[in-house]
C-alpha cells in the first residue's frame, strides 16, 4: 500500500473527551471516528487492525474445530420470550418495531438465535458435538459507553456455541475452548490472564474470563502468588475513576437516614454480588393479601437480586416501600438476608466494605450464600481506591490454599461459559440420543470481544510517541520512507523497489511516499504503531545502506539491503 493513495488522517491534538490513552491513541491515529455515543467508524487504518484481530480469532476457532456461520442482528422478540430474556435482559436490550408493529431487538448476544437453528439442525446425538462460531456485530445500550471501542453500544464480537449430548463432553469442548483462547491471545501479542468469572446474565454453571491486564481496566483481579487461582473482583465498576462515581451516586443518592442505610445494604450486596447496584425498597402483597417487603437490587434497570424478607409466592406488582415501612424492616431484622453457609460466612469488619471486598475474593458468591451478621453502619462506605483493595487484599491467603492475593486491574477480552441445558430446554431442543430417546443437548458459549482487543492491546503496547502494536496486529509489519522522493529520482526508485522486494518475500509493507518532512513522516509511523521502519535517503544511498529502525529500538541502524531483508524475514 503506497500511503499517498491511502486514506491516512493522524492529528496532533490530543483529543479533550478521551479519558484512556487507548482511545486518545486510536482518535489521533484516525483509526476511528465517533458518529454517536458508542458508535464508531473504523477507516481504513483502524480496519487494517480490526481484520487482523478478526483473522487470528478466526483462523484459531477453525484450528479448534468449531464450524462458522452468521444469523442475523435484528431477532424477534418472540424467541427471548421462550427463554424470559425479553424482560430479564434488561436495559442493554434495543427494542424496535416494524412496519407491522412487529417485535424485535438488536442482537447483544446469539444463544436464543443459535438454539433456534440447533432445533431445526440437529436431530441425532450423531451430529454432536458440534460447535457454531461467528464474527458478527452486536448491540448493547450500556448505560456508560466510554473509552472508544472498549466500550462501544455497537461493536464487533466473536461468539460461538457448542451443543453436547452429555456434561462431559461439554467440559472437554470448555476446555478446548479455554485453551484456543489462550492461544489467541497469545498470538496477539497480549499479557493476559484467565480468571474465575461469576456467570451473570448469561447464566450457567462455570465460567472464565480473559482479562488483558491493564491499569485502565475497569475490572479488578484477585490473583495467587503461589498458584494460577485468579477470580474477577468486578469490583472495579465500583472503585475506578467513572464507575467510582457511578457507585459513589447510587451510595449518596437518598439523604434520609433511613434510605442511607437501604443504600447501603444495596452497596455491601452488590458488592458481594460483584456489581454495582442501587437498592429500591418495595411493597407487595402476598396470596392472602398480607403485604410484603422486598429490598430489589438494581443494576442499571435490570433487577439483579430480590432480597425478600418472606416468601414471595403470589406476589403480584410492587410499589415503592415507604421510608416507615424500610426503617420497621431494615431496622427490626438484621438477619433478614437468610441463612449462612457457616464456612463461608463473609468477615464484614464494621461497615468497611473494603473487608467485604476482600472477603468476598475468597470465593463466596455461592447458591445458599448470604451476607449476615453485618453491621448496617449508619455511616456510608467511602468509594474506594484501588490502592485500599490492594491493602485489604494483598497478603491474603489464596483460597486455593497456595500462596497469597494480590489485585491487578484487567480489560475482560474473553469470555467462556459452560451453559448446560438452560437454553436447550427452555428453548425445547432435544436431540435422539443412542437409545432413541430425546435428550437436550448441553451447551457451552464463548465470546470474544474483537473490537475492544484492538483497544486493548494499545493499552499494554504504546509509549509517548503513539501506539506499539504487537506484530500480529500490525496494520504493516513495515514501511519503507522515502526522503525528499520529489527531488530525488534514485531515492524514489530504490524505496519503490525494497517496497516491492518485502511485500513479494511475504512483508505486509507500506510506502509512504507522502513527501512529509522526515519529522512528520517520522512522528506520523510512530503514532500508528508500524513495528519496522526502513528509511532510504539519498545519504543512505550513497553508502549502500538503509536506516533500519525497530518502533520500541531506541537507536536506528545503518543496514544493507540483505540484512535488512533478513531483519524483517
Ligand atoms: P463487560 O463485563 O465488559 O460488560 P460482558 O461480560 O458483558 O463484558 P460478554 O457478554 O461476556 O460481555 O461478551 C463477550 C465479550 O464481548 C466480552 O468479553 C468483551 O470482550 C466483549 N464486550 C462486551 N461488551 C462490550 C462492549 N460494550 N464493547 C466492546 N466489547 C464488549
Ligand atoms: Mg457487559
Ligand atoms: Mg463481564
Ligand atoms: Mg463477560
């Protein structure tokens, strides 16, 4: 590609609304531009890199034996009702009509689509296991779009799904799938770790993540000095600069003594839930007509948790408790959150949620598993930094029982889940097993957010002069600059001829013939991120070499033309 016929558009402003240096990087590459919240166009440059992400998940997910296909974005609302997610998905959702009124929703995910196709595929426990992959674009109307691409509303996910005839076999194809992710990542060029991940609205039994580790991450990592146990903390939505506010509103919203206090209980519980959540305090009514308090943790608009102070059968509609009603509640049952699980009783110092963090972190968040015994302290949790999840983490043992905690911040790339048959049955898919009988499949699911790894690499791969891709990531592993090409015929001809000697040995090279001064040239490959720079000068000429410099190298080498081949080879 010869860069004058290329549609390159760097700037040398640091754009004021990017809070990340990936997103101020990506904005000053031109990679991207913004059309609205969470809505972005990938130009020319910014597309170069998305492909390669896309061709190394892609290339890997064939190596691993799952087969590609791709469904539509736009699915009917008829197919989420069959498994409740209309209304369970909550706000992320996008609703939309047709001409005819019809129902139906932007894609955020593909499992009712999938097992929809399953149901009219599969017919024998012959045909499995099979494994269903696709590189598709999805919608999620997150509350906070932020950082660019790593948190976009629409963006660029690889998500595959894989249908078993028993647990089994679905936990060889996790594991599969665990260790194909591990070598993406690894091909990307990415420090990463796989971390133990609560299962959230996907559902499921058990569930990894991938994390690439960054100080930007809004994830927080409990991980063991002494083994690979690592677990999601999530609770930097509740302590990094924006979620830190997000948290410190729900916590502050309500002033009244008594609502504080509800707004508390909501903050510990999210946090042992490991999300940010508000509380809304409810009243309803039960079967015999007796009324009924019900404390709902909300995140976003979707209702994460009902903590019901008796059972809820027959209760019909809600309406918000008055303060009366949540101080005779909160106040007259302290242990109203339900039995402990008396080995894990969560340790919560006074009312310091940093303790409930960092208790939390050995592993609590299990069925049958309640806060209690909590001091309801009048006073609110602080937000927290980082740093005091560190102090109150750090030196714990690991629940593992090898070695102890400590926290690093990580951007979620990856996502596995093994499903089981929640889909498969409520979707009514069944396969003949080998006695003939109908059996539903259990699945597994798997993402990997492509869009955001393009942001995530710059994160752990840049410096003060631009972005440092890693080589599999590179819009060109090469570029050869030409100095003063204009007035140089014999600089213009030998830079034209490396140029098509490294691209016909393989080298995805660039010419950038622009005719820029050196120092912009030079500023501008930087910026982009180009790992090998070939300089052909008339000075160079002369002496029989090429400068040959590595984007991280901090000095440049005077090269002749076959070392620089064999350099670049
Ligand atoms: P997050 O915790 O960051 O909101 P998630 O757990 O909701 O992500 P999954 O449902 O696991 O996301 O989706 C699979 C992958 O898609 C994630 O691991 C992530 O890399 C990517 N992803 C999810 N949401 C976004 C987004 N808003 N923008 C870009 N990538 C995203
Ligand atoms: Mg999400
Ligand atoms: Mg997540
Ligand atoms: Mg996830």
């Amino acid at each position: 590609m010869r860069l004058s016929q290329f549609h390159l558009h760097t700037s040398k402003e640091t754009p004021a609304e990017a809070e990340i240096v990936s997103h101020k990087l990506m904005l000053k590459a031109g990679m991207i531009r913004k059309l609205a919240a969470g809505l972005y166009t990938w130009s020319p440059l910014g597309l170069r890199v998305l492909r390669k992400v896309e061709r190394a998940v892609r290339e890997e997910m064939n190596a691993a034996g799952a087969i590609e296909v791709l469904m539509p974005s736009v699915q009917p609302k008829e197919l989420w009702e069959e498994t409740g997610r209309w209304e369970k998905f909550g706000g992320q959702l996008l609703k939309m009509q047709d001409r005819k009124e019809a129902w139906y929703c932007y894609g955020p995910t593909h499992e009712e689509v999938i097992t929809d196709f399953a149901r009219n595929e599969l017919a024998s426990y012959k045909q499995l296991p099979v494994n269903f992959f696709q590189i598709q674009t999805k919608f999620r109307d997150e509350i906070r779009p932020r950082f660019g691409v790593m948190r976009a509303r629409e963006f660029l996910m690889k998500d595959a799904y894989s249908f078993h005839l028993t647990d089994e076999d679905l936990g060889r194809e996790y594991k599969n799938m665990y260790d194909t992710y591990g070598r993406i990542f690894t091909r990307l060029g990415l420090k990463f770790r796989a971390v133990f991940a609560d299962t959230g609205a996907i559902g499921g039994s058990a569930s990894h993540e991938f994390h690439v580790l960054a100080d930007s991450g809004e994830d927080a990592i409990a991980f063991s000095s002494g083994s690979d146990y690592a677990a999601n903390v999530e609770l930097a939505e509740a302590v990094s600069p924006g979620p830190r506010a997000a948290a410190a509103e729900a916590m502050h919203k309500v002033d009244t003594p008594t609502q504080k206090t509800c707004e508390d209980v909501a903050a510990l519980m999210g946090i042992a839930l490991q999300r940010t959540v508000k509380s809304v305090a409810l009243m309803g009514e039960d079967a015999e007509g007796n009324p009924q308090f019900v404390l709902a943790l909300v995140r976003g608009d979707h209702v994460v948790n009902e903590i019901k102070l008796s059972k809820l059968a027959g209760l019909g509609e809600y309406r918000l408790a008055t303060e009366e009603e949540i101080d005779q509640h909160l106040g007259s049952e302290p242990g109203f959150l339900g039995p402990v699980a008396p080995k894990k009783a969560i340790r919560i110092v006074a009312d310091r949620s940093v303790a409930a963090m960092a208790d939390f972190v050995v592993g609590a968040n299990e069925k049958g598993f309640h806060l209690a015994g909590v001091n309801w302290g009048r006073d609110l949790p602080e937000p927290h930094e980082v740093a005091d999840i560190r102090n109150a983490v750090e030196g714990d043992p690991s629940p593992d029982g090898h070695g102890t905690l400590g926290i690093a911040r990580g951007i979620e790339v990856g996502h596995v889940f093994a499903l089981g048959r929640k889909y498969s049955e409520a979707m009514k898919l069944t396969v003949l097993d080998n006695n003939g009988k109908a059996a539903a499949p259990a699945m597994g699911c798997y993402g990997i957010g492509v869009s955001r790894i393009v942001a995530a690499a710059i994160e752990q791969n840049h410096d003060e002069n631009g972005i440092a891709w890693p080589e599999a990531m590179a819009p060109w592993q090469a570029v050869v600059c030409m100095i003063n090409p204009k007035n140089d015929a014999a600089v213009s001809e030998a830079a034209q001829a490396l140029y098509r000697e490294l691209n016909a040995a393989g080298i995805e090279t660039a010419l950038d013939d622009r005719g820029l001064r050196p120092g912009a040239m030079f500023a501008d490959i930087e910026l982009i991120g180009i790992p090998h720079r070939v300089v052909v000068s008339e000075r160079g000429l002369a002496a029989g070499t090429f400068e040959y410099r590595h984007r991280l190298a901090s000095e440049a080498e005077n090269l002749d033309r076959a070392a620089v081949l064999s350099r670049l080879a």
